[in-house]
C-alpha cells in the first residue's frame, strides 16, 4: 500500500515561500512530485498536512470578517483543496490500477506517466478538462490566483464532470451560476469562477481547440458588485499611532509595521520586506515584487519616528516582519483599543443570490489591506495629484484607481470647496 504526504522543500527562511512536494513511497519507490504550490514554512502545519487557516471569532461566520480577509480564508481552503485533490488523485491512480491490473504500480516512471497520461496528446485532441489542465500547466502564475484556477476547475467537476467544450452555453451559463449561487457563495466569487472559465476558453478558441463561441454572447458574464471596503480618517490614523502600547510589545510591533504600511502605500509583502539600502536620504527606493516596477516614496514623519524606535534594535530599523495572517489578527487586537474606531459601519453582500447587510464595528474591519488603501485615499483627500499617488500604488487606470480610493459625494464636495477657496486666495 502506497504511503503519501507532503514535504516543504526547504525550511532555511521561514518566512520566505519555497515549494510543497508530494512524496509517494511503495513498493521500495520513492517519487517526489511537485505539487506547483508554494508556502511559507511560519504558515505549514505539518501535523494536519496544510496550510495554517485564519482563525475566526467565536459566534462569527466567514462573512464577517473583512473582505480582504475572507478573500485569505477562501484562498487557504482553496489552497488546501489543490493539495488534497491531488493526493486524491494520485490514491485514484493507485486503486485503478490495482484493479485493472491486479498488481501494483512497477516503477516512478510509470507513475509519471499514468499522472499525465495527456503529455503526448495534441492539443485538438484533449477535452474540455484536459485542456484545462494544460491551460494551468504553461502558465506562469502566483499560488493564489493558480489556486483560483483550481478551485474553478474542482466547481465545474462538481457540476458536471464529463463536461466539454460544446456544453458551455447560455442555458449552461445560467445553471452553473444558479448552483454556484445554491452553495452560498458571494456574488463577486461566483463572478471571479466565471472569469476564470472564460479565459481557459479564450486560450482554447485561440489555440482552435474550442469552437463554440457561445461564452462571447453579452449575456454569458460576470456580474459582479461594489465592495465596500474602508479606509482611515487621518485622526483615527493618529489615534492609532498615538496608542499606548508599551506593555505590549507583540501589539507594538504589530502597529508600527502597520503604519508604515498606511504611510508607504505599499503591498504587505514589500513594506514586510524593506531592507536598509531601500531607505535613501528622505526616500524609500524598492522593487515592488507583484508589479515588479520601481517605486520612490517620500518617508513620511510617522515612518521617521518609527525608525528611530528600532534604531540599533534591528538591521532595517523596522519592527521584524511578521506573516499575514498574524498581522491581520493583531491589527483587529489593536483597532479595539481605540474608541474611534467602535462606531459601526454597514456591509452590503449577495450571498447565494441575497443581498443580505452587515453591520460591524469599523475595527472589525480593519486588515494590512486597509493600510494600501488608505494611503490611497488620504493622498487622494489631500489633492496629491492622482497621477503621482498612481506611480506609488501601482494602478494601471484611473477608472481602477477611482474604485479603490474611497472617497464620499461629501468628501469630493470638500475637496472643490477648498480648491475654489483657495482659487481666491490667489
């Protein structure tokens, strides 16, 4: 009987991501197997074979956590979905073989081969899975959005396992949506499982495996709605970088890198991975590693302060990294402590096709995503000019730009008002 578990490939840097192999042994064979996924080993729970999930509050559900972190908590299970389906998979190999051919599996080589039994097929000749499967295997995408893939491949399996490239059409459309909308799913996922579908199709009909054209119909789409996501005032901001926090040194940390994060404007895993020799003069000089551009950000005040607090303490003069997931969990732990942030605000989300509100304290609310966006929106506020915000943030278009930022009719309304008193004064 085969024996499967997984192996982190190496552990020298936990909090760098480095590849989860599948390893098979039967038989005095041993097969390593790259699962094409990757972690951070602070993230691994060996014993349960997994990745660590984001712990949610007691008498709580996943829908009321803030959008960023349920997008993290679907992206773990999804994650952990890939792992298991394929250790699924390769048990499935096993167990058919035995029984097709009352014997085991003779060697590594043949076990290759039985697990990608397309390799030497044409592409005219894969179905509708197969070519997904082929789809996902040449490009070169981050573990998160290939765990996207996966999971949209895993939900039409559910719906329809035998299904091919001439089943997808409009009365296709509407019964996939309506299942994936009978699992309780929110309207943006259901969207972002459509998206996925089309591209495989896309890449499909460019490759002249598909023919049926019926996805490009207007009414084969994605619908999806407005999150409501929120930013900090900049006197909550203060609040929060004025917290007392001395007899607590986890939360301490937790809120400096925090800050620097609402005052750079950076992604989590660039402000966590800021170095001394990005800090030039009055500017921060870095590489960003999702939009992989350069970026030079004036170092505000409040980072200036925070850097002569870890001065001699660490090597960056930055508090010490942390994981993600740690950090959401602390930034909620802080936010509690100030009172400017108890006030609650509405959440609207459709959820298996109902729109259904939620009402939560603004701390609640609060993730290392909040920190992105309200650089985003503050500068924006201020009159930084969008264009230079843009060059910080990373934002290709206005119109993208526009949605992130989270400006109020009032909030605009402000802004014209001090443009045209100052128009005056001059």
């Amino acid at each position: 009987m085969e024996k499967i578990n997984f192996n982190l490939r190496s552990r020298k840097d936990e909090n760098k991501e480095t590849p989860i192999n599948l390893i098979v042994r039967w038989k005095g064979n041993r097969a390593v197997i790259s699962t094409g996924v990757s972690v951070k080993p602070e993230d691994w729970e060996t014993s349960k074979q997994r990745k660590k999930q984001i712990s949610i509050p007691r008498k709580s559900s996943v829908f009321e956590l803030s959008k960023e972190d349920q997008e993290e908590y679907n992206s773990i299970n999804t994650f952990n979905d890939i792992l298991k389906n394929k250790k699924k998979k390769i048990e499935n190999i096993f167990s058919d073989y035995r029984f097709k051919n009352k014997k085991e599996i003779e060697s590594v080589e043949e076990l290759r081969q039985l697990l990608n039994p397309t390799s030497n097929k044409k592409l005219n000749e894969m179905n509708f899975f197969e070519y997904f499967d082929y789809y996902l295997s040449i490009k070169e995408y981050h573990p998160k959005t290939l765990a996207w893939y996966e999971n949209t491949k895993e939900k039409l399996k559910e719906f329809n396992s035998k299904l091919d490239f001439n089943d997808i059409d409009l009365v296709f459309y509407k019964k996939y949506k309506k299942h994936l909308n009978d699992m309780g799913l929110a309207k943006n996922t259901v969207a972002k499982h459509i998206q996925n579908l089309k591209s495989v199709l896309n890449h499909a009909t460019g490759q002249n495996v598909n023919t049926n054209l019926a996805y490009k119909n207007s009414d084969f789409k994605k619908e999806t709605e407005e999150s409501i996501n929120i930013y900090l005032e900049e006197s909550e901001l203060q609040d929060i970088f004025n917290l007392d926090l001395s007899d607590n040194p986890r939360l301490d940390k937790a809120r400096d890198l925090f800050i620097i994060g609402c005052r750079t404007g950076l992604r989590f895993s660039d402000f966590t991975a800021l170095q001394e020799e990005n800090f030039q003069g009055d500017f921060i000089e870095v590489q960003t590693t999702k939009m992989d551009h350069e970026v030079v950000i004036p170092i505000h005040p409040m980072v200036k302060q925070i850097r002569a607090k870890y001065k001699g303490k660490t090597a960056n003069s930055l508090p010490p990294s942390i994981s993600n997931q740690k950090l959401n969990e602390y930034i909620k732990e802080f936010a509690k402590k100030v009172d400017s942030l108890k006030k609650k605000k509405g959440k609207r989300i459709t959820l298996g096709g109902e729109t259904t509100l939620l009402k939560k304290p603004k701390y609640e609310m609060c993730s290392t995503h909040t920190a992105r966006r309200t650089f985003a929106s503050l500068e924006y506020r201020n009159k930084v000019p969008m264009i230079t915000i843009m060059s910080i943030t990373g934002h290709k278009s206005t119109d993208t730009f526009l949605k992130y930022v989270k400006t109020t009719p009032k909030e605009h309304a402000q802004i014209m008002k001090e443009i045209w008193e100052e128009r005056k004064m001059k």
